[in-house]
C-alpha cells in the first residue's frame, strides 16, 4: 500500500520559481531522511497572472505520514521560507491511497 499526500498553492512566477528552489534544496532532503517516505512531485502551472503548484509526496503507511505531520496528518506542514514565497497556500493536505503505480509495479 502506498498513500498521496497531496497540497496546493499559489505564486508569482518567481515566487514559483523560488519555491521550487526551497523544495529542491530544503523540503526534498529532509523527506528522503524520513523512514517510509516513498517519493514526491512539484506539479507547475502556469497562468495569466499567477502559477498554480501542487506538491504530491508519497508515503507507506499513516504512521510514516504522522512521523513528518504529526498526529493530525491533515494539517499542511509549510516551512516559513515557503510562506514567505507564496500567495496563497492551503493550511490542510488530501491524502489517498494509490490504487495502481505503474513506476513500481512488475512489468
């Protein structure tokens, strides 16, 4: 079994550009130190006048989930370099579970 946990926010190009900088060189080494910690994506796009971005990391179980959250796995875990960088951000995270992983599964 693997879990998504999922995120979204809001930038300025540049903000977007400096978040994934933040995501790159703070938020991905810190996961990766994580036991159960099984992957993570930064989805960009952009628009007219600002750029959507949705963070999806990807977990073994709840536990390994709570070890980076906390107890309660829906509150948004957002550094202040990133608040800092960004618009808008939620203050909660989705989590579900992955039904089918074709980057892992046997050919």
């Amino acid at each position: 079994m693997m879990i998504a946990r999922v995120w979204r926010a809001t930038a300025t190009a540049e903000g977007a550009d400096a978040y994934r900088e933040h995501f790159t060189t703070s938020v991905l080494p810190t996961l990766r130190r994580l036991d159960g910690h099984r992957g993570a994506y930064l989805f960009r796009l952009d628009g007219d006048d600002r750029v959507e971005l949705e963070v999806m990391t990807l977990w073994e179980s709840a536990e390994a989930i709570r070890a980076f959250a906390g107890n309660d796995m829906t509150t948004a875990v957002v550094e202040p370099e990133a608040r800092a960088v960004l618009l808008t951000y939620d203050k909660t995270v989705s989590h579900r579970t992955v039904v089918v992983d074709t980057l892992n599964a046997p050919a």
